[in-house]
C-alpha cells in the first residue's frame, strides 16, 4: 500500500515545515500590490480567492510583498486568509522596475515551488505577469472574472471575456506549472478580515545584485489629470431623474456622489433637462451598469431605465411616490422628496 499521500499530509501539519515543498508543486500565492502604505482592495479579493480554491484543494496560502512594507502590511493578510507571508525588503524593489520583480518572483518560484500564482489584473500586475509567466516558461490566464478548481485534474479554471462581455471563454493551463492567473478587479468578494486567524510573517533575503531596472522615474508629485471612470466600470452610482427639480437640485446628487466617491449618473429624463450627458444615461439606449450601490433619485424607474441597472448589487431608491416602479425592485425604498432627502444624507456623511 502506498502512503506517500499520508506521509506528505503529515509533512504539512507543522508550520515550521509548510515552506518543505519537495519536487512537486503545491500551495497558492497572492503577489500583493499596495499603495500609499495600504493593501489594494484587488489584492483582498485575490487573498479571498486563492483561501476558498486552497480549502478546495488542502494546501496553504501564501502573501508576497515584493517591496518591504514589513510586518503589519504581513499580518493584514494573515487575517485576510494568508497561512504565511514572505516578505522581500532589499533597496533594489523600492521603485517599480519589471526586471527585478521578475528576478525577485523567479526566484522565490524557484525555491518554494507554488502551484498557483495569482495576482490582480492592475496596471501594474497587468505589466508583471506577463513577464512573470514569460521567464518562467508558463501559461497566465488574463482579466479572470471566475476562478474554479476542476478537481478531476486539478486544474485552475479561469473564465475572462471578450468582446467588451458580449463572449465569456473559459481556459487552463493543463501542463506548464505554476498555474497563473491576474483577477479583474471588482468582480469577486472582499473577505472578511479575522484578526483571530494565526499565520507567520517571513523576512526574506533575494539576490539581486547582479540586475538592474531600466525604467526611469520622473516627478511623482506631478498632479495628472486623470479620464473619468466609465459607468460601467463604477463601484457606486448616485443616478438622477426628473424627479429632481431643478439645477440646483441636481447639484445634491453630485455632491452626494463626491462625498461617497461614486459616479454622477441619471435617466433619460435628467439628460433630457441638460443635467448629464449622453455617456451618463442608464439603461436600454444608455449605458449597462453593474455597480456595488446604486442610488436613484427621483427617478421613476421604467422597464427601459431598470434594464441598465438590474445587475446592481444593492439599489437604494429615493422617491415621493411609493408606487414608482424603481420602489418595487429596490433593495431599500426611501418615501420622500429628494431634495428633503439628500441633505440629510449629506449632513451625515459630514458633508
């Protein structure tokens, strides 16, 4: 009888024994990217699904944090679903430079063998993984919106689409090890953080001495002027309607949008009164949105203006009339003027 599969499970009780990867490739990495100090809220939803793929399959996960930002950074992605963290600190990963990441990553790849590698689909992670994938002579699924096991083989399945979402393909990689993947950001949950959860925090020496970045850095401190975010891209919509008034009423469902860091949307009727543009109108004939919370206000709501939004995660509706079909879909039906209504959300928003 053969245990090598027993021997191989009791090889993984001891933490001390869980970087002990031997010939094959096992357990699942997260290359975190942050900013300002913080994790970025696409480097949680990747730690969320490399946890729920390596329940699936028994291994641990692991964090990376490529450019030294050390112990507390380590332990926020303990708690986020992180068995173990390796931390690289060396002076050449302080400025992005593709070609040390590269060495950086190959070299930990080479040493702990990981059989997945996620990462989120970022600039930068959209510029890294490539290479990534490339020097180590393996395959990477891009812009994955679904991540499955298919446990028979033990392949990561990852589904992107194409055609601007008209077309969804679903790929793997059967052969070339690790596995890679970059995560669209936006389309999978936040986990939940558990300060409760143990993991270990590792320092982590990689030599690099001998490469060096070609890229150089400007100003950083330059103000750039950034391309409004498309509706369809918007985590938060706060969408206008007739319902309004008037400009100046107008003016609250932008001020509210800039208190809650949303975008400024609205109906057919607000673009008929001149308040938004063409490009912000919402539904059949405007723009399809799927954003985590849509407020309407003093909209109505019609069959043509709930098609753009009925892959909303969560509506808030604001109208006088309690009947409004957009009161009857919503997830929370505020009875009410908006215009009564909106300064009181300002005010507790400190706005």
């Amino acid at each position: 009888m053969d245990f090598g599969f027993f021997e191989d499970l009791l090889e993984e009780k001891g933490a001390d024994k869980v970087e002990v990867i031997g010939e094959g490739y096992r357990n699942i990495w997260v290359v975190a990217e942050t900013m300002a100090g913080k994790l970025l809220p696409a480097t949680l939803e990747a730690m969320g699904q490399a946890r729920e793929l390596a329940d699936q399959i028994g291994v641990y996960v692991y964090g990376v944090l490529l450019r030294g930002e050390g112990e507390e950074l380590g332990q926020e992605l303990v708690s986020y679903g992180a068995d173990r963290v390796l931390v690289v600190s060396d002076p050449a990963l302080a400025d992005y430079q593709p070609e040390v990441c590269v060495r950086a990553l190959a070299d930990l790849v080479g040493r702990y063998r990981p059989e997945i590698v996620l990462m989120p689909a970022t600039a930068l992670g959209n510029d890294l993984a490539p290479r990534l994938a490339q020097h180590l002579n393996t395959g990477l699924i891009s812009h994955c919106v679904k991540l499955e096991m298919d446990m028979s083989e033990r392949l990561l399945l990852g589904t992107f689409s194409v055609l601007d979402g008209e077309v969804y393909h679903t790929v793997a990689c059967p052969e070339a090890r690790p596995q890679m993947a970059t995560l669209q950001p936006g389309y999978f949950r936040l986990p939940y953080a558990d300060s409760y959860r143990s993991g270990s925090v590792q320092g982590i020496d990689v030599d690099l001495a001998d490469v060096t970045g070609r890229l150089g850095w400007g100003n950083l401190s330059v103000a750039v002027e950034l391309p409004p975010l498309p509706l369809s891209k918007a985590r938060v919509l706060v969408s206008a309607g007739r319902g309004m008034g008037d400009a100046s009423g107008f003016a609250l469902v932008t001020r509210l949008a800039e208190a809650l860091g949303g975008t400024v949307a609205g109906s057919r009727g607000a673009f008929d009164e001149g308040w938004i543009t063409e490009d912000q109108i919402v539904g059949i004939g405007g723009q399809l949105v799927a954003p985590d919370l849509y407020i309407a206000c003093g909209i109505s709501g019609d069959v043509y203006h709930y098609f753009g939004l009925q892959n909303a995660k969560f509506v808030v509706a604001i109208n006088r009339d309690p009947e409004a079909p957009i009161m009857k879909v919503a997830n929370m039906a505020v009875v009410g003027e908006a215009r009564q209504v909106l300064p009181a959300m300002l005010k507790a928003l400190g706005h």
